[in-house]
C-alpha cells in the first residue's frame, strides 16, 4: 500500500517514468535473450524516449522503484538498458560496465550502470568506484550481470 500512495504522490515525470519502466522491463529481458545486448542497445537507441535533463533523477528514481517491485528479478544490466532508454539514450547518458575481483577466490563481479555527464545515476551509485571500468569490446558474457 504504501508504494501506491508514493506512486499516486509522485510528479507526473515520476509516475509516467514508473508504468513506462514497468512496461519495457520484461521486453528488454525477452530481447536481451533473445538478440543480445547490441541488437537490445541498438533498437532501444532508437526508440528512445526524449531527453529531459531536468528529470534524470526523478526518472531513474521511480524506474527503480517500479522494477524492484517486479515479480521476476532484473539484472543490472537490464534495468540499466530500461533506465537508458527512459533517460534518451545517447542522447542524455551512456551504459558503463564494470569488473570487480572476487573475494576469497570467486569469480570476477560485473556490474552495468548508466552515466549521465560522466556520473552515476543509478542505485548504488555509491558503489561504482569498486569497479574498473570495462568498453563494450570487453563485456562478458550477459549471464554475469546480477
């Protein structure tokens, strides 16, 4: 209940931003499984929506917000390919991925998060600095993205 009163509070740009992102989010999972991340990227690029750099913030905010209340999981990957679009595409950001070692000899930590102005913007911006990052030639595979 009370993410519907948050919802129903929000600005228009929020709760516009909110259906939008609930509504991609299972077609860029599908596309993503289905093409792959150049062929997702490349289409969402070109159906982007239109930049409004006043309501980046708000936008990411209420995208994550919807999504996590999702009834299936989201990697970061996807939630940034979804975050991407609802912000212009290259037109506002970019998607910047990463690697981190693991500990205690696991595997490597991907991450994938999206940049406007050369700053973080998703949730656990915070945590972007554990991660070198990587250019798209270098991506692993989509699997590694949790």
């Amino acid at each position: 209940m009370a993410g519907l009163r948050r919802f129903i509070a929000g600005s228009g740009a929020e709760r516009s931003a909110a259906l939008l992102a609930l509504a991609m989010a299972p077609l860029v999972k599908l596309s993503l499984r289905g093409t792959g991340y150049r062929r997702t990227a490349r289409y969402l690029g070109r159906v982007a929506l239109k930049p409004v750099p006043d309501q980046a913030l708000e936008r990411t905010g209420a995208a994550h917000g919807a999504m996590r209340r999702l009834p299936f999981e989201m990697t970061c990957l996807e939630r940034s390919l979804v975050v991407w679009w609802l912000l212009g595409g290259d037109a506002a950001g970019s998607i910047r991925f990463g690697v981190a070692p693991g500990e205690d000899g696991k595997p490597p930590n991907f991450h994938a998060w999206v940049e406007v102005g050369g700053q973080p913007i998703d949730d656990g911006a915070e945590d972007i600095d554990s991660f070198l990052p990587l250019t798209p030639r270098q991506m692993p595979e989509l699997g590694r993205f949790e």
